[in-house]
C-alpha cells in the first residue's frame, strides 16, 4: 500500500539522495546583490591589472626604469587584489556538490580569470628577469662612467701641470681624440719624426721639378752647403732637405715662433691648446677658414723663405702662385698642399716643445764638427770610416736635435770622410 503524505520537495544527487541547499545557491537565492558586486569587482581588477600592464610594456620602449618600477608595484597590487577576491569567493562560497546553471556560469568566469591571472604572474615574472638584467647593464655602464671620469680628472690634472686649464680646452672634444693625448717626452718624439717625414716628403717634388727644369742639382747642392764629399751622388737629396729644414726651423727657439702674436695677453699656457686645436684638422681647411691666423701667416713666411722666386717661374712659369702667397691667400694646388702638411707639422712641433715646462730646446751642429753618437744620428747607416785614426765629421746638418727632460733626441746629420757598405 503507497504512502500518500505530503510530497518530497528537498533536492536530491545524483544517487536519488537528499542533499542540503549549499552556500552558494543561498548566496545567490539571499542576496544576488552582493554576487554581482563581487563579479563587478572581479572585472574591475582585471581590467585594472590588463591597464598597469600595459603600462609596463610602454615602460621598456623607450627603457625607462623609474617607469618601470612603478608600472611593476601596480601590476603586483592589482595581483594581489585579484588573489584576495578569489580567497575571499572560496571562504564564504564552497564548492556546491551539485551546481546549478548559475554557479557553472561564475565557476566558469572564476576559472578564466585565474587562468589569465597565471599568464599575467608568468609575464610579470619575465618581466623582474629583465628589470634585473637591465638594472645589471646599469651598474656596469654606472661602473663604465666612473672609470672615464677619474680618467677625465687625471688628464685635466695632467694638463693643468702642463699649465692648460679645463676651461682652455673648452670645445675640444673626446670624439676626436684629444682627451687621449698625453703630454709626454715620447709624444715630442713621435712629432719630432713626423717633421723629419714631411721635410723628406716636400724636398722629393722640389727637386723632381728641378730636374724637370733643367736646374744642375750638383751645382745647386753646392750652392746650399759647399764643399761636402758626398759618398754618392743621390745623397746631394740630403743638401736639399738641410735648406728646407733650416728655412723651416728658422725662429723656432722663439716662442712666437717669428709670427707676431694675435693677442699679446696670450700666455705660454695655451700653446698646448694650439697643439690640440689643430692637431687633427687638415692644414688647407684651417688656412681656408682662417687665412689671417697665426698658422696662416707662419705658412705664407716659410714658403716665401723656402722658395726663391727664380725657382718659382722655372717650375710655373710665373709667379701667380707666389704672389697669391703674398697676397694673404692660400692656394688649392697639390703642390702648395705638400708644403702645407709639412708646415703643419713643424707648427705643432714648435707648440708642442713650448707646452712642456721648461720649453725643449732646440740645437743644430755645424760642419765640420767632429760626429758623437750622443748628440748626433747619420742619415746614412751602413758606413765606414776612410782613415780609421780619424773621426768621421759632420758634412751637412740635415734635422736639428732637441733637449727635452733631460734627455737628447739627436741631431740627423750627414757624415763625411765615410763610405757606404752594401
């Protein structure tokens, strides 16, 4: 016989047993109000986590690492609040044994937020990765600079030994080079073998042009310096070059070096100033833009004084060069262009010498001095005495010698009373 009481309306699982209604389903049937407050919520984060995010991609294009702190402490807040709002739905809404529609759609939702809440703390963790990397790259740049400028600071305390203050080599950039210049006896050196180069470079077309000509070298050679016994008759080159040089040098133990000073106020300390300023600029440029400057008229004097006017009109003709020399200007002909390397070269010698405290000295030799390697270096160096009870002699001065620190750069000089071994 069926019982026929009231009917059965308490919820039932799967296996037909009863269950009791579950804190979500009271949550949602008592106060669907604060359900979708903390829906809202949840959104609200997320759209508030995707914003900083943002923020901290545009952090690192262009790389900015305040920015990118500050974009990172957000990201991580907005984590953290997401996380507390997930904790805070598991506490208060376990997990129902049998959900109805509503539950599985917020279930659903819950599960896509953490989903993209883990790729946002994989992104954000790559992101710390390369907060530390650049943060290292920044330390050692940070190291970089520290090292340049105690670099820095030593060079300008050795150009103000030199007496060449900071100020002075104002508009003297490192990008060319001239912070990297040392003021030493071996820098002088070097310069001193430069003018050497440059005199030998300018005396080769001078004397092709004379031959071009029809000069006679022998009795030109012995219109320089007469009387030298040469131990071949290529090396009359060396009497050529020894005019050259002593028109060149002429002066150069003066610190005006025989150009009158633009400024009379100028002191010795800006020579290496001078030095540097034309250092690495090409000769016909600095003429070119200042024909008048003391460098432009030390090169108009030294080629009057090296070339003779006769020589002139034998090589062009004429004397439109010369007189375009004379004029103040400076022509673009190739072969002014050799004279002018070669001036450059003997300018910033003189420069350098008088940057160093005290001055090099510079000293010459005469004929007929009796040869010392201490002071003097033969331009021929495969030779042998003729009469070994007698010293060799000096027939030309070819390169003069200078003092410098207490050391001796040597006098080029060509010997006579010598002959040249193969």
């Amino acid at each position: 016989m069926q019982h026929t009481g009231a009917r059965d309306t308490q919820p039932r699982d799967c296996n037909n047993q009863k269950v009791h209604p579950q804190p979500m389903e009271e949550a949602a049937n008592q106060n669907p109000e604060a359900l979708e407050a903390l829906i809202s919520k949840i959104f609200t984060n997320v759209s508030s986590l995707k914003s900083a995010y943002i923020q901290l991609q545009s952090a690192h294009t262009p790389y900015d690492p305040d920015k990118i702190q500050s974009a990172d402490k957000l990201v991580i807040s907005e984590l953290k609040t997401l996380s507390e709002l997930k904790h805070f739905y598991r506490e208060h809404n376990p997990k129902p044994v049998c959900a109805s529609p509503q539950d599985s759609r917020l279930a659903s939702e819950i599960q896509e937020q953490q989903s993209l809440l883990k790729t946002y703390e994989v992104m954000v963790k790559k992101f710390q990765s390369e907060i530390q990397n650049k943060d290292s790259d920044i330390v050692q740049l940070q190291q970089q600079i520290q090292e340049a400028s105690q670099k820095q600071v030593k060079l300008e305390k050795n150009l103000k030994l030199r007496g060449l203050s900071a100020r002075e080599c104002d508009g003297i950039g490192s990008e060319n080079g001239f912070f990297s210049v040392d003021l030493t006896p071996d820098l002088f050196k070097s310069s001193v073998e430069s003018a050497y180069r440059a005199i030998h470079d300018f005396s080769k077309p001078v004397i092709n042009m004379m031959k071009a000509a029809g000069w006679d070298l022998d009795e030109a050679a012995n219109s320089i310096e007469p009387d030298v016994t040469y131990a071949k008759r290529a090396h009359k080159k060396y009497a050529f070059e020894s005019h050259i040089c002593q028109r060149m040098f002429s002066g150069f133990q003066e610190e005006c070096f025989s150009v009158k000073p633009e400024d009379p106020t100028v002191t010795k300390e800006s020579f290496f100033h001078q030095y540097l300023a034309l250092r690495e600029m090409d000769p016909l440029d600095a003429v070119g833009q200042n024909p008048d400057s003391n460098f432009g008229k030390f090169c108009k004097s030294k080629y009057l004084a090296v070339l003779h006017p006769r020589m002139e009109v034998s090589f062009f003709g004429n004397l439109d060069q010369r007189n375009y020399v004379t004029g103040g200007g400076h022509p673009r002909t190739a072969f002014y262009q050799v004279f002018l390397k070669m001036a450059k070269s003997i300018w910033l010698l003189h420069k350098l010498a008088y940057s160093f405290e005290p001055p090099v000295k510079i000293f010459q030799v005469k004929k007929g001095s009796v040869f010392s390697e201490d002071y003097m270096d033969s331009v021929l160096k495969n030779f042998i005495v003729e009469n070994s009870e007698q010293k060799p002699k000096v027939g030309l001065m070819v390169m003069p010698g200078f003092y410098i620190d207490e050391s001796i750069i040597q006098c080029q000089v060509y010997l006579t009373g010598v002959k040249v071994t193969d």
